[in-house]
C-alpha cells in the first residue's frame, strides 16, 4: 500500500489554539511573542528546514519550551531525519496533550508517519494504535494505520481499519482506494475492482486509482479495459510516477485484445 502524507494542519490548529498555551514558561527577560516565533518556526521548517533548525534551537535558548523542540521535530522531518523526529515527536504529544486527546492523538499520528518513513511500519502501526486509544472515531487515523499494517503486508488488519473508516464515512475515496489495494494484495481482484471502482466515482480521473483498476483488469484478462485506463492515466497526470507507471505497462500490453499481465 502507498503511503500519504497525513496535514499537520488540524495538529497546529489544535496546538496554537490553546493547547501549548501552558507548554512553556517565556523568559522574563526575553521580549518574544512565543506564539508568533511558533507560527514563523513552523513555516520556515517546511521551506527550510536547516534554517528552522537553528531558529528552533535559539529560541529554546530563550524559553521557546516544548513549542520550540516542536518546531525542532519538524524541522528534522522535513530534513529526512525521520528517526529522530519520530522520537521527539512521541515524548512531546503527552507534553503537549496535556487534557486534550485530540492534539496529543495528532501528534502521535505525526510521530507514526515519521516512523513510517524511516521505514518502520511497526512502530508506526504501534503509535497510530496508540492515538486511536485517544480518538477511536478518527477516520484519518484509520487511514493511516491501515497503511502502516499495508507496509507490514498484515493485509486483512488493514481491510478491518479500511472498513471502519469507510462505514464512519462513505466519500473518502483514499479510504475505497487504499481498501482495492490490500484486496489486490489478497488476490481477491472481484471486491478490488469494487472498490476502485468506487473510488474512482468520488474522484474521477485520480491517476493512481486508473492506473490500480488498469492493473486488476489486466489481472483478469481485460487487456482493453487496461489499456484505457492507463492511457487516462497518462492524459490525467502526464507527469506523474503512476503515468509512468501506465506507460511501462502500456508497452507490456502491446496489443487489444490479449489478456496481458502487469
């Protein structure tokens, strides 16, 4: 299963609602706004992620607190530093929770998506688990998890998230797609081509999703259903890895008609 890269935006919102309120005592001595330096840190990470760094280390210098190792995890993130980022956003999301298990459950939800991509899905699996303890109707958390599970080829776990995540809301077309990929994986192509099916309905033209369906159909024995989908792949998003992808397969298939394989 492919990953997303779950927002950070609902987490921040959460955070500089109220929620870091509390999470550092400023320097008397220092004349910071410590919620507009949280607000500039966290932009300046995804820009520049070197340059967050040391802005995050100065500032805690200056009784940035906890929202300035926040700032610090997100800079290592969006420098590759996955492992660590991981493990400092895991210590914060209790610090910084506090009485709101929404906001710590997003940023354990982070903490699972660094160590997803620092490539260990188990860890991950084990910290969205965790956050869904805190907010067991959270669809994105569902989402995510299953993806974790994918990682880890724990297939049918996944199916389970993806159903409830489904059930709890039928328009997420991520959540049908993800489904028809872990269906794929168990061979069960049938309920796979279902659900891509659906999925492509509420989002039409979404390449990975014509590019899934062209796959199982290829699969079984459609190689002209195959075929049109991953030439709209191709036309929906020319310069995209899963036109790529199309055009591969596209050269595999080289003829209507035959029931080719991907």
């Amino acid at each position: 299963m492919t990953g997303r890269k779950p927002s950070l935006a609902a987490a921040l919102a959460l955070f500089l609602a109220g929620a870091a309120a509390t999470a550092s005592t400023p320097s008397p001595a220092a004349a910071i706004d410590h919620d507009r330096q949280f607000q500039a840190c966290v932009t300046l990470a995804e820009r520049a992620p070197s340059d967050a760094l040391g802005s995050a280390r100065s500032w805690m210098r200056q009784g940035g607190g906890d929202r300035a190792r926040l700032c610090q995890a997100l800079a290592l993130f969006h420098k590759g530093e996955f492992k660590e980022a991981g493990t400092q956003l895991e210590e914060l999301a209790p610090l910084l929770g506090g009485n709101d298990p929404a906001v710590e459950a997003s940023l354990l939800a982070r903490a699972g998506w660094a160590w997803l991509r620092a490539g260990d899905a188990a860890q991950a699996d084990r910290l969205y688990s965790t956050a869904l303890s805190k907010q067991p109707e959270d669809v994105d958390l569902l989402i995510d998890r299953a993806i974790a599970r994918g990682e880890t080829e724990r297939y049918w776990d996944a199916v389970a998230d993806l159903d409830k995540a489904i059930k709890r809301d039928p328009q997420r077309a991520d959540a049908w797609l993800y489904r028809a990929t872990a269906h794929k994986a168990l061979a069960n192509a049938r309920q796979a081509l279902s659900d891509v099916d659906r999925a492509i309905a509420l989002r039409p033209g979404d390449p990975d999703a014509l590019l899934l369906r062209g796959n199982l159909r290829a699969e079984t024995g459609n190689a002209d259903g195959a075929r049109a989908d991953w030439q709209d792949t191709i036309r929906s998003a020319p310069d995209s890895n899963a036109a790529k992808t199309a055009r591969r397969n596209l050269d595999r298939v080289p003829a209507a008609g035959q029931g080719g394989k991907k």
